[in-house]
C-alpha cells in the first residue's frame, strides 16, 4: 500500500515538472490578441482625437463667423481659423505642417448659411468635408478582411448669427 502511494506521488511530481513549457504556450495563444486589443484601442484614440480636433476647430469658425459679415473675406478667415488657427483671408496662410490636423486643408471646410438669406443670415455652419482619416494600423488587412483605408471624418458646428458690427 506505501509503496503504490510513492508512486503515485513521483507520477504526480514528474507531470508537474513537464508543465515548464505551458507558459510559453498560453503566451503564444494570447500575445496576438492583446496586440489586436491594444493597437484597436489606440487607432480609435488616435481616431477620436482627430474628430475632437477638428470638432473644436469647427466651433472656432463657426464663433467667428457668426460675429462677423458674411462675406468672402470673412469665410476665407473662418476657414484658416478652422486649417490652423491663423486669422489671416489669406489663401496659403497656413504653412504646411502648421495645420491643426495633418492632411486637412481648406478645401476641406464648407462655411454655409442654414437659415435665412445671405444678406441676413439667422443660422451659419461650418463644416469639415472629404476629409478621411488614415490609419496607422491596417487591422482590416492584418484580420484578412477588407483594408481599413478611408474612414470619415466630418464633425460640423451650426451657430446662430449674431453680427455685432
């Protein structure tokens, strides 16, 4: 009976000591899921911060509009505060690499009434179009899916007219 006892226990002992390697083998399964997790989680970041961005440059625009004519002159400068915060009716007031967002442009920026007639308008918008933001990551791809290229950003901003001058 002692003896069948011992051998149970260095049975035991012997498969304890062959799990060495399981280590190494739950990594191996796990590892390319937490790096699909963590690289999703910072392309939606990185996502989120461009549409914030531009979301905030979109109110700046539509603020400054809103309190001046609306005229050539004074969208040409909404949509520069929008590119990079310039306030300048200059076309190529923004240097390149100064934009708020890398790729955007003003072309990318609509300023447009939504109320009431140009001479008066009672509500404006500016707006971010055909502005896509690309991705660091492919995960479409890496997943054998379709490739992630071009997802749309395009927050907009509508604010009373308020001309004060």
């Amino acid at each position: 009976m002692n003896k069948a006892r011992f051998n149970i226990n260095r049975v035991l002992r012997r498969f304890a000591r062959q799990e060495r390697g399981a280590i190494l083998a739950e990594l191996a399964i796990v590892l390319p899921f937490m790096l699909l997790l963590f690289v999703g989680t910072a392309e939606f970041g990185l996502y989120f911060y461009n549409y914030s961005t531009l979301s905030k440059a979109t109110r700046v625009g539509v603020r400054y509009i809103s309190a001046k004519s609306y005229n050539d002159d004074n969208i040409a400068i909404a949509k520069n505060l929008v590119v990079c915060g310039v306030e300048s009716a200059a076309i190529d007031a923004c240097e390149t690499g100064s934009e708020v967002i890398s790729g955007i442009s003003g072309d990318n920026v609509e300023v447009s009434i939504v109320s009431g007639s140009s001479l008066l308008p009672t509500e404006v918008r500016v707006e971010i179009v055909n502005f896509n933001y690309q991705p660091i990551f492919d995960l479409g791809e890496f997943t054998g899916g379709d490739p992630w290229l071009d997802v749309p950003v395009a927050p907009s901003t509508t604010m009373r007219y308020t001309l004060t001058d």
